[in-house]
C-alpha cells in the first residue's frame, strides 16, 4: 500500500494541528502559574502596606526602646513592634510564596533568616516569636529554630541601636 503526497500531507497537517495545540496548552499553564504567582505578591504586598501603616510614622523610635530599655515597652510599643516584625515576615512569605507557584528557581531561606535575625535581635521580639511559632509551616521552623538557638549575640546586647536588619 502506498501512500501518495496528499495523505503524507493531511498526516503531517494533523500532527502540526495536535503539536499547537500541546504548546497552547502548555503556554496556558504557565500563565495560570504566573497569575497565581502575581496574586500572592500583590496579596503579601498589601498585607505589608497596611503593617506599614499600623506603625505609625516613627517606629524607629520604638525600634531604640525594644533595643535599650526592653522593659519599659507599652502596649502601644508591642502593636508598633508587632507590626514590624510580622512585616518582616510577610517580606519572607511572600519570597516563598513566588517560588511556591512559580518553581522558578529562588532560595527562601535566606529571606527567612533575614527576616528571624531582625526578629531575634530584640527581647521582645523573641517572646513574640515562641508566642506565634505553632503557625510557621515545618520548614520555616526549622529555619528559624536554627537562627534562634544560633551563638550570634544580639546587636543590642552588643549595645547598637539599630540592630542588624533594620
């Protein structure tokens, strides 16, 4: 049985038609990925924005009391605080969150260890942490276990002001 150039050419058409239709396919995917991606950023994003907010305009000076005088913190203080740190967080979260959806490749850990040092630095910011670390996922805790049974001595028990991070 031969086949003559108008079969060969409807195979190859088929073929060519289920080939374009794999790469949309394939192309559609990856652009739910990327949305997926985009929306956590943005939901992260404005998470940090309103902590921004709730921090008033000058949490640096919250910032030195945390650091020199860690047992005269008001409530209001601990809000302010409260506020830096779980912004610190989010910075981290949402680097993880991104390579969650997107697979592309990005290392969280570092932004976790950024984001737990400036944490630690404080007294305050240690007891917040034990307080809140039942909701960090397996890996986080770990990452942040590592940070805070690490030998680094605090930039304020070294006597800085504006601890490492910040």
């Amino acid at each position: 049985m031969k086949i003559d150039w108008k079969e060969w050419l409807q195979i190859s058409s088929n073929i060519a038609i289920l080939i374009g239709i794999l790469l949309v396919y394939l192309e559609i995917q990856q652009n739910q990925t990327l949305t997926r991606a985009q929306l956590a950023s943005e939901g992260l994003v404005m998470r940090a924005d309103k902590a921004n907010n709730l921090m008033g305009e000058s949490p640096n000076i919250v910032l030195e009391k945390a650091c020199l005088q860690p047992n005269d913190l008001t409530t209001g203080d601990k809000i302010v605080l409260s506020q830096i740190f779980q912004s610190r967080m989010a910075e981290a979260m949402r680097s993880k969150r991104i390579e969650d959806e997107s697979n592309i490749g990005l290392s969280y850990e570092g932004g976790f260890r950024y984001a737990f040092r400036s944490i630690f630095n404080y007294e305050y910011g240690r007891d917040w942490f034990s307080r809140g670390r039942e909701y960090l996922s397996e890996d986080m805790a770990e990452i942040a276990d590592r940070e805070f049974s690490s030998e680094r001595v605090s930039d304020c028990a070294e006597g800085s002001t504006l601890p490492w991070g910040f």
